[in-house]
C-alpha cells in the first residue's frame, strides 16, 4: 500500500464527520443505480443478488472448486448450496468432478449461465463505463485505491488474487 494509505491516513486527511457521511450516502446510492439493472433482470428467473455474485465469480474463474467460491463469496455452505442446487437445476452451471480429488466439485458455467451471466455484467458495465468517463482517469485510479483500501485484509488477498489471475 502508498505511503499515506489507510493505515497512515488517519493523518493525512481532514474530513469532517459531514463530508464522511456524504461519502457514504454516495455509496448507498452508487450501489443502488449498480445493482438496478442487474436486479431486473434477475427478477425476472426469481433469483436475487447471491446468484448473480455466484454467476459472475464462476465465470470468472471457470473449474472453480465450491470450496474455493465459498471463501470469495464470503457466506455459508448452506446459502451457497441453495443458490448452486438453483442453478444446477436450471441448467445454468455445471457441477463436474474433481480429478485428483474426487469429493471435489468443479464448477462451470454452461451455455445458458454464460448467456445470462453477459446480460448481467452488460448491464453493470455499461453503467461503469459511463461513469468512469465522467470522472476520468485520475478520478477511476483513486477510486479504485480507495475500494481496495476499504477491503478488509482477506477479502483484499481475494481480490488481489483474481485481480492478478492467480
């Protein structure tokens, strides 16, 4: 992390309690318009936000282990096996067998889940894309810096790992 990051921060920035909460009004509301469309379409299979964060980290990371999901995902064993049992069954992911461990489950998107998992990730990139043009590209760094910098210290290795393609 910089010098000056969220460690050494502290310091360096005066903000007031009413410029924080600003901040974080602004993400309540940034989150909202993000999750919008994504929202309507999911609504439209009866399945909410779980199936698409589920959608979207299969995709990206094909052959991925339910293990390996459950760690990214950050929730139990339990609700993520309700969202995959939902996506198994609607022919959406495909759950293959391990082949040096075969207790393990491999899981991949089929043609279907690629399908909706694109029409959920136009729609939110669309959106990004707008709004990274209107700040420009000083404005989408320090954005970026600053997500990273609210990331707990495992969910950043996460990141960082998928991030860097490891």
């Amino acid at each position: 992390m910089a010098e000056g990051g969220a460690a050494g921060g502290e310091g360096l920035l005066y903000l007031t309690d009413d410029q924080l909460r600003k901040g974080i009004e602004a993400m309540f509301f940034a989150y909202r318009a993000f999750t919008s469309d994504p929202d309507r379409i999911l609504a439209v299979h009866d399945y909410g936000r779980a199936h698409h964060r589920a959608l979207h980290f299969i995709h990206r990371s094909p052959g991925t282990t339910v293990t390996n999901l459950l760690a990214i995902l950050g929730v139990t064993k339990q609700s993520l096996n309700r969202v995959l049992r939902t996506l198994v069954e609607d022919g959406l992911v495909e759950a293959r067998i391990g082949h040096a461990d075969r207790r393990e489950r491999h899981l991949h998107l089929t043609a279907g889940g690629l399908a909706l998992e694109r029409q959920l990730s136009d729609a939110q990139r669309a959106r990004m894309r707008a709004a990274y043009r209107a700040a420009g590209p000083e404005a989408v760094a320090g954005f970026r810096l600053v997500l990273e910098a609210m990331m707990d210290a495992d969910t950043r290795r996460h990141y960082l790992r998928l991030r860097d393609g490891t």
